[in-house]
C-alpha cells in the first residue's frame, strides 16, 4: 500500500506531458523529437536529455506554453513544449 502512494506522488510530481517523435516521411527515422517541461530551460534540458537516450542530435525548433487545464492541473502538468529537428551529420549523410 506505501509503495503505490509513493509511486502515485511520484507521478504526480514528475508530471506527465509529450515526450515523442516524428517520423521523417521520405527516410521514416526520426525527423523530430517533442518534449516537454515546467519551464522553457527545463523543456530544452528534457529534448536533449531525450534526444541523447535516441541518439540522435537535434536543433530546437519551437517551445511553446500551453496553460493548464483545471484548478490543480498546474500541479502535475508540465506546460512548455519544446520541439527539436534531428540534425543529421556528415557522417550520417
């Protein structure tokens, strides 16, 4: 019963929000990668921390705000987006 209250406030403090790709149509790897935080600093840490874990370099593209929805959603809502194209490199090429 405590580790699923503790993992619940986990949850709830580590908020939920975008963290994807999408796909290049004339390659099909991955063209851009969406990620998202509580703050434009934090949004941009999070799209290269994902964009390392895919191994892929990227070159931020767009961050937006989108404000919460509901009375406490600020609370667990991460509400910067950030978007990043993946940059290919010479050797890539």
């Amino acid at each position: 019963m405590k580790t699923r209250l503790a993992i619940s406030i986990l949850v709830l403090l580590a908020g939920c929000g975008p963290h994807y790709t999408i796909p290049d149509t004339e390659t099909d790897d991955i063209g851009k990668v969406i990620s998202s935080g509580r703050s434009p600093q934090g949004c941009i840490d999070n799209l290269h921390e994902d964009a390392q874990n895919l191994k892929v370099k990227v070159k931020l593209v767009d961050v937006k705000h989108e404000p919460a929805h509901g009375p406490i959603a600020w609370i667990y809502s991460n509400s910067y987006t950030c978007t990043g194209k993946v940059v290919k490199t010479h050797a890539q090429k």
